[in-house]
C-alpha cells in the first residue's frame, strides 16, 4: 500500500514538475498514458520560469501528489477573476487511470472552493481532445462554448504540429453536486 501525501511545490520542485509534466503530455513516453498531446504538439508543455511566477504569485499554488515520497502528479490552481483556474493537470503515465488524478482534481477544487470562497472553477483544454473534455465532463464539467486561440508562435508552450487548434473553457460550480 502507498502512501499518498498533497503538498504545495516551492521552487525547489521547479525541475521535478517540468520533468512530469513533459512526461505527461510530449514524446514518446507520453504515450504510455492517455493524456499525450504529442500527435499535435511537440517541444515544451510547460516554461520553467512561467512556472515559478505561478509558485510565487498570490493566491496561485502548484499542487503536488506524492506516493512514498515520489512525485506523481501536479495542477496549478488560482484565483482568477473571482473564480478558480484548474491547470497543467499532470499524472505520470504510468500511473493514468489508477485514481489519483480524481484525488488530486477533488483537493484542488477543495481549496479554491473551502479555502479561497470561489464559487465557479474553470480550465481551458485544447478542443480536439475529446476524450479528455468527456473525463472532465463526467467530474462534473461542462462546455461553455467560450474558445480562446492558441498561442501559435510562443514556443515555450509548444510547437503546434497542425494548424486548427484552440482551447474551449469549461465551467464547474463548486460546492454543489454535479
């Protein structure tokens, strides 16, 4: 049995997230999960220095799942707006489908909802992933028909291989049942 801890990431994880994020979603290693972009995205799925800017800023935290001591997952979680932003939703590979990113997405909301007094949370996901909006929707997401472009040219968050992507942003209310 493990033992599964949350704690926030200070600085110090920097290198350690931006290795399980990279795993998560680029290359081939990401294709042992289910949550590669590496079919239409290559090189970077996160900027180390955006990434310490969101462990330092105000009421913005970096979520870390560890299982005896190892790191296994992570999301980025903030205050946005008046309402929580649910992000660089990350678990290793090999791990994808065993639970812990349900754990980890139920703690997240649980602090932006409990400690923070959001009511709404929101995440923007690339519109082609189908099956990753129908695992959101079924934790109680749901489309808002709001779509955001894609930073084509900004190549610290990846190397678009195709041309027609954007995010959609989904929408859940906190504190309700789905």
């Amino acid at each position: 049995m493990h033992t599964t801890t949350f704690r926030t990431a200070t600085v110090a994880d920097i290198d350690a997230i931006v290795a399980l994020v990279t795993s998560a979603y680029r290359g081939d290693a990401s294709r042992a999960g289910w949550t590669t972009e590496a079919d239409f995205l290559d090189g970077n799925r996160i900027d180390p220095q955006v990434l310490r800017q969101d462990i330092l800023r105000e009421r913005s935290l970096v979520l870390l799942v560890e299982q005896d001591g190892v790191l296994v997952a992570c999301a980025h979680i903030a205050d946005e707006h008046g309402a929580g932003y649910f992000g660089m939703f990350s678990v290793s590979p090999a791990l994808q489908g065993g639970g812990i990113g349900k754990l980890l997405m139920v703690e997240a909301e649980r602090i932006v909802h409990a400690q923070w007094g959001l009511p709404t949370m929101r995440m923007t996901v690339i519109d082609v992933r189908a099956e990753l909006i129908a695992f959101y929707e079924r934790r109680g997401y749901r489309r808002t028909g709001v779509f955001k472009p894609f930073p084509y040219g900004d190549d610290r968050f990846g190397i678009p291989l195709r041309d027609d992507l954007r995010f959609e942003v989904l929408e859940k209310p906190l504190g309700a049942q789905p």
